[in-house]
C-alpha cells in the first residue's frame, strides 16, 4: 500500500498530522500526498494550530454526502493528541 493509499484510509477515519503521518506510516511528506489526494478530486481541509510555537497542520477529509461528517472530527488517527487535551507535543503522542 502507497503512502497515499495509507494517507486516505487514515483520512476516510479521522484527521491526520505530519506528525502522525511519520509515526504510522514512515511518511516525510503528509502536505505532498494530500496534494496529490486534492488532485484526484478528495476535499481536504487543513486546519493549522500551535505547538510549541510552531504552525503544525490537520489534515481532515470533507465527505460532502456524510450528515455526520463533523462528528468524525477528532475520531481515528489523532484520536492521540485530543486524549492529551490537544495541547501534547508531537513528541509526546504515543502512536502505535
């Protein structure tokens, strides 16, 4: 399985961060598949926040036919960061 097909599996269950795409999948480069994924027709919003002075993105899938679309966010592969109160250090999130 491709980094990208790792990235929309991940996507298509919540959102995803540099950080979290290194942890779980090796990948160096998240902002360069979600421009690839963005390019196949996904939408994919990134929501940019702080940590430790510095603008770290989130990556989330938009399903426009899904009512429950705002609820999936902060289910999934972050699920990491909100259990440390989304205020943890990329470092300090324990992805397995």
């Amino acid at each position: 399985m491709t980094h990208k097909e790792q990235i929309l599996s991940c996507l298509k269950l919540g959102p995803i961060t540099p950080m979290s795409a290194l942890k779980l999948f090796g990948c160096f480069r998240l902002a360069a598949r979600i421009y690839e994924l963005r390019k196949d027709g996904h939408k994919i919003h990134c929501e940019r926040f702080d940590v430790n002075g510095r603008a770290v993105g989130r990556y989330t899938l938009i399903e426009l036919s899904d009512p429950q679309a705002d609820s999936l966010l902060g289910q999934g592969c972050f699920r990491p960061w909100l259990a440390a109160g989304g205020n943890a250090t990329p470092d300090s999130l324990q992805i397995k």
